[in-house]
C-alpha cells in the first residue's frame, strides 16, 4: 500500500474530507491544528492512500511534537479528548496504520492514536496504553425529558439555587470573558496543584475558531464565579474546559452554565454534548458528568514504539503528578506558577 503525506494546513482538501467525515470532530480540524501550531510549534502531518490531487476517502492526523524532556512523537492528537483515525473500511486501519509504524523515522519515539469508535486490537507492534471514560450526553430527546435526566440534588437543586441567587451568564468571545476564565482557571488549576495552559493557548483557539468557540461566564453581583469554554463542529458541542471560584460553589454557577449549555445546543439542532474524558481513577469528576445525563463509554489510546518510561510518557505525566512537584507549584506566586504551565505543556501534548 503506498501511503503518502499531506500537511493538513495547506492542504484544501484535508477542511474539506473532515467537514464530510461522520466521525470527525473538532480536534480534527484545521483550527485546532493551526492554535496547537501556533502555541507550541507543533508540527501536523496527515498520511493517507490518497495521492495527491485525489479527493480523499481517508486519513490519520497526527502532530510531532519535538521534546528534550519526553523525547520526540507523533500524536494523534495533542491535548486531544479523543482523535478518530478517519478511514473508509475496517481493511483501511490497519494497513494504513502498519504503513504509519514503518515510517516512522528513528528520532520519532513512538506513535499515539486516539480512536472515539475504532479498535485497533490485531496491529501488530500497537498497544494499548491508558484507558479511560468518555462522556456524551445525546440531545435528541426533549428539553423536558434532558432536564430530567440531570441528576435531581446536585445539578437540579443547584441550577434552581443559582436561579435564586441572581446568577447570570455572560458568553461571547471578547477579552474580558477571556480573560475572567482565564482568572478562574488559574484558581482552578492552582486547587488542583497543576499549572495552568498558557493564556496564549486560548487566545489561538478563540483567534481561530472565531464563533464556533464560546466562553460561558457565570456571575454574582458582577464577580465571576465560574466558566466554561465550548467548541462546535457539525452536530456536536464539546466541552473543552471548565474552571471556577470554590468560594462560590454553593451557588450552582457551574450546573447553571451547563444547562444554558445544554438549551441552546438543542436550540440550534445540535445532536450531542461531548463532555470529554474523565480519567479512571477520578471518580468525583466521572460521577459529575454522570449527573449531567451524560453516557459512559471506555476510550482507549494506543501506541507503537519503544517501551519505555520516556516513550510511555509516564515522565512529563509522573512529574505533573508527582506530590512534591504539586506542592512547590501550588506555593509558587502566581506569574512563576503560570510560566511553569508555559513550560510543562510543551512536552506534556
């Protein structure tokens, strides 16, 4: 099989195949390629049977991301809930994704993917290495029938006690709203004992996916309390980020956001709300998009190359997890705390 390579930014009929696609999602588009370009010179590749000039019938979009500190790779995507391998045929998969590992030059580390729907269990050399939730609440049924589904004391309660409140939602994609999830962010992020991405992230994203992104923004008495960022492709709403003020959870501001969320998606047609992954040993977070009517299904990323604890990326991820390493980072003032996200993220992907 000759498989060949097409970069997916200057390349017209990679916008094209991904907005005909049934599978593709937002992450495969040019717009979350070109903020990944422009925050950490991540470099997209797309391998195809396709030769040039043909309309393509299949794809896999990878990123290499060249780091010192967990080596250089191919993922497919960084920073990317779930990147489904766009092919024709159940044939197509593993005989394009054998081409991929043949390919792969001898500075490349290893190879990532990250199916939605695909199963590439019979590749010879690809492994399955982390396994997680994922989270899809279907937007079919009634607006009446959705609110039911939502779970009746911590989201329902909360949504009627925000309501009571006076909390109000602003969403747009003006500076200000940025810059008040970002602000939340950093306070989440800081909770969490993780640094926060770098301001410069979300204004690429917000710079190239214009109005298919939305930053929501809760309010009491004019002080944000709490904020999500959302992107939309085809029938789909994702949910990419969510941060907020702890002093002010009693107040509902993030239920409320999600069901705001959640009406207009269904205004506007849409078919699902994708909230994302959820680790398996971060149950509190799993069970929070549980109450929000949201389905469970297992997510699985695989990889192919050496096996070991740089390729594995258990470094850039033991580190961010290390107990020591979140001590000294939550104690950090604020502008180091954030450059340090500036400098992790670039080798996390």
């Amino acid at each position: 099989m000759s498989v060949f390579e097409l970069d997916p930014l200057r390349d017209a009929r990679w916008s094209v195949f991904v907005d005909s696609h049934p599978h593709s999602s937002v992450f495969h588009t040019p717009q979350w390629l070109e903020a990944l370009r422009k925050t950490y010179d991540y470099r997209p590749v797309t391998f195809t049977t396709c030769a040039p000039g043909m309309a393509l019938t299949n794809g896999i979009v990878f990123c290499e991301a060249n780091s010192w500190l967990t080596g250089s790779k191919w993922v497919s995507l960084p920073f990317s809930d779930h990147c489904e391998p766009l092919v024709n045929g159940p044939s197509t998969l593993p005989a394009l994704l054998s081409e991929i590992a043949d390919r792969k030059p001898g500075h490349i580390k290893f190879a990532e993917v990250r199916p939605r729907f695909a199963k590439p269990t019979s590749l010879s050399g690809w492994t399955a290495y982390m396994q997680c939730w994922l989270h899809i609440v279907d937007l079919q049924p009634g607006l009446e029938q959705l609110y039911s589904r939502l779970h009746k004391d911590s989201i329902q309660r909360k949504i009627r006690r925000a309501d009571r409140e006076g909390v109000v939602v602003e969403q747009g994609r003006s500076d200000l709203l940025l810059r008040d999830f970002y602000h939340l962010m950093v306070l989440t992020r800081r909770r969490h004992r993780v640094p926060p991405q770098p301001l410069a992230w979300f204004r690429n994203l917000a710079a190239c996916f214009q109005d298919q992104l939305t930053f929501r923004v809760a309010r009491v008495g004019g002080r944000p309390i709490a904020s999500i960022m959302t992107l939309r492709h085809k029938n789909t709403v994702t949910y990419k980020y969510g941060c907020s003020d702890e002093r002010y959870h009693q107040l509902g501001g993030m239920p409320r956001l999600f069901w705001e969320t959640i009406q207009e998606a269904k205004a506007e047609g849409l078919l699902e709300l994708d909230l994302g992954r959820s680790d398996r040993d971060n149950e509190g977070l799993a069970r929070f998009k549980d109450h929000l009517g949201a389905a469970r299904t297992t997510l699985m990323y695989w990889r192919f190359g050496r096996n070991s604890d740089r390729v594995e990326g258990g470094l850039a991820r033991r580190t961010l997890k290390s107990p020591l390493v979140q001590t000294v980072l939550s104690r950090l003032p604020t502008p180091l705390f954030r450059l340090a996200g500036k400098v992790l993220y670039r080798h996390a992907g």
